[in-house]
C-alpha cells in the first residue's frame, strides 16, 4: 500500500491550547472534521482564527478539512491545489512565530505537522522524491518539539508513526529503501506500542492514531482482529463517517463474513440515498458489489443480479477514466448468474465485455474458459 510511506512520520493533530475557550473550540472542530462536517468545521477554524489569530492551530486544521475531502476519493486530484496552498500558509505563519522565538513550541509542532501531511499528500501521488523531503524537514522540528515539551501524550504519535513504517516500508516497497539513508532507523514494535498508548491516552491525537493503527493491521499485519477492533471504535464515534464505516464492511468481506458485511453495506447504501456527506457513487459501487456477492452466496440471484447491475451501472459512470477490479468482477459475476438461470446469451455477452476491458487477476482467461463452459457452481 504505497499510499502509506514513512512520510507519514508527522504528528498530525497536535495542540497546546491557551485557554478553555480554544481548547473547546479545537476539540469541538475536530470532531466535526471526522464527522464530515466539514461546512460546521471551516466555521469553527475561521473562528479559531478571528479569536487566537497568533496560534497556528486555525491555519493547520483548515488544511486537514481539505485532507479529509482528499480521503474520501483518494484518487480525485481536485483537492490537492488547494491543500498545498492551505498548507504553505500554515507553515508561513509557523516560520513567523519562529523567526520570533525559535523554541516556540505550537510553532514547531504545527510546521511539522503541516510539512508532514505535504509529504504525506505527495505520497499518495508517488512523489517520493518531494515527499522525502518533506519527511527529512519534519521529523527534526517533532523532535525539538517533543524536548521542549516531553510531557504532552499527543506528541508521541508521531514517533509511532515513524518507528512504525520506517521499519515496514523499505521491506514492502523497496524502491523507497535508498531514501531512508537520511532517516534513523525504525522500530516496528516500539511504534505500535506507541501508537497504542496515543490511542488510549491521548487527547487531540488519538482518533489519527487509531486510523493508523486500523490500516496497519489490516493492511501490514494482516491481523483482521484488531483492524476491526480499531475500526470499530473510530465508527462508533464517528458513525457517520463513510471512510470507516466501509473500512468495517471491507474486514468483513477479508474475514469471509459476508453477512455481517452485507448489513454494514445496506447501511451505506440507505446513506447514499439519504445525502449523507462523503457518500459518494463509488462508496455505494462498492456496497453494491459486495451485496451482489453475498446474495449470490445465499443463492438469492435475482436479488444479486440487481446489486451487480446497479454496481455496473455505477462502474460505467465513475471509472470511465480507468478501469477497475470492480467493473470487470461485475461483468464476471453477471455472466455466471446468467449461466445459473440458463440464459447462456446474457452470459456469453457478458464474458465478452470482460475480454475487452483491462485484465485483472487472470481476468481474460477465465472470461474464455467461461465462454467455451458455461458456468455451473
């Protein structure tokens, strides 16, 4: 999972506040940004910013409202201007407070945080060079930080995240391994550890230290126990929230539990068509894929048929511009289903669509075998 490299060392929602009145706004105003609701969000941090204009805490979390939108359709580049240019002001206003007083801590904190969601965004767009570089200013302005202010729980998220994938990364992906010449070494199991006690501990910190720990098991340790665990408590908090609630019903499918999966994807749906933020067409593609599998799985075909036609309609319309596994695996499906019904016609069009696509997972091969055999379970 390239998208996820070391760059993701920087602590990303640190902050000191100075009185109980920003203290409440910023608690208040993350939890919208988790919430999607990212419009009470920009209102909270532009009074962050009318109120507590010399604390960089308005700027950067105006920034992470872009970042999240950037999540919720990982490869829509519509975002990335606009957070770049949110970003640099924060780390304008950072590199102020500085040139006045270099120990300066929320100063610190925040440029580094900014720096590090740069490298992170630079990740998902596989520029490594740029996002290295951001990496290699970061992490020395979170270390300063943290020797300044050892007490704060928050900071230590950071050093999980870095620990962590700075160990992990270069095995998984080694074109990045030369890069980390220019980084200390990592330690995987001091990082979870770390991220763990965020997690439990901390205050402004531990929702993004529960995502990461959520995505690491589920995607580096394959421990889809604890994947679920993390996921779980970021849905109950946030049960709105599109990106965890199917994160839940992915872990389903990936432990084979197809009808607990089928529920979390029902409840997707109902959201879509209620106009829940961040609920987009692909969110409900997906959903409508995996109900077609589980309802083909209880031998319900017509039902199946319908998801898959409704997640092939959905295919068509949000990956004109690439094809994907799920356009291809919905034609697949559509073609055995028909096989089951006996409308070897319907079917055989369908393998044909598939041959004509980009091949995925030996996905032309078994369109032909399927065309020369009908399907039968």
């Amino acid at each position: 999972m390239k998208k996820i490299i070391f760059i993701t060392l920087v602590l990303s929602t640190i902050v000191f506040p100075q009185s109980k009145k920003l203290d409440s706004l910023i608690t208040a105003g993350i939890h919208q940004i988790y919430s999607i609701k990212f419009d009470e969000a920009e209102a909270t941090f532009a009074l962050v910013q009318k109120k507590f204009p010399k604390h960089p805490a308005g700027k950067f979390f105006d920034a992470m409202i872009v970042w999240w939108r950037i999540l919720l359709d990982e490869k829509n580049t519509f975002y990335d201007n606009l957070m770049e240019e949110k970003l640099e002001l924060s780390i304008e206003q950072c590199e102020d407070l500085l040139d006045k007083n270099p120990n300066n801590v929320d100063a610190l904190f925040f440029k580094g945080g900014a720096l590090g969601y740069r490298g992170r965004l630079y990740a998902y767009r596989e520029n490594w060079m740029d996002a290295a570089a951001d990496g290699k200013d970061a992490l020395p302005l979170i270390m300063k930080a943290y020797q300044l202010d050892s007490t704060n729980v928050d900071v230590v998220l950071g050093f999980g995240i870095y620990n962590y994938y700075a160990e992990v990364i270069p095995q998984k992906f080694p074109i990045v391994e030369p890069l980390m010449f220019f980084f200390p070494k990592g330690n995987k199991k001091k990082g979870i550890e770390q991220l763990n006690f965020v997690a439990d501990k901390g205050k402004y910190a531990k929702y993004e230290s529960l995502h990461f720990l959520m995505t690491l098991n589920e995607s580096f340790e394959n421990n889809l126990v604890l994947a679920l665990k993390y996921a779980e408590r970021l849905q109950k908090e946030f049960p709105n929230n599109p990106s965890f609630e199917s994160y839940i019903g992915r872990i389903y499918v990936k432990k084979n539990e197809y009808a607990k999966a089928a529920k979390v994807f029902t409840s997707i749906i109902k959201k879509y068509n209620l106009g829940y933020t961040g609920y987009f067409e692909k969110t409900k593609r997906e959903a409508e894929y995996y109900l077609g599998v589980y309802n083909k799985q209880i031998d319900k075909f017509d039902v199946s048929e319908t998801h898959f036609q409704n997640a092939l309609q959905l295919s068509k319309k949000v990956d004109k511009n690439e094809e994907t596994s799920f356009w291809v695996n919905t034609l697949l499906y559509l073609g055995e289903l028909n096989d089951l019904k006996g409308k070897r016609d319907k079917a055989l069009k369908y393998y044909k669509e598939v041959i004509d696509l980009k091949e995925f997972n030996g996905s032309h091969d078994k369109a032909k075998k399927l065309i020369k055999t009908p399907y039968k379970e």
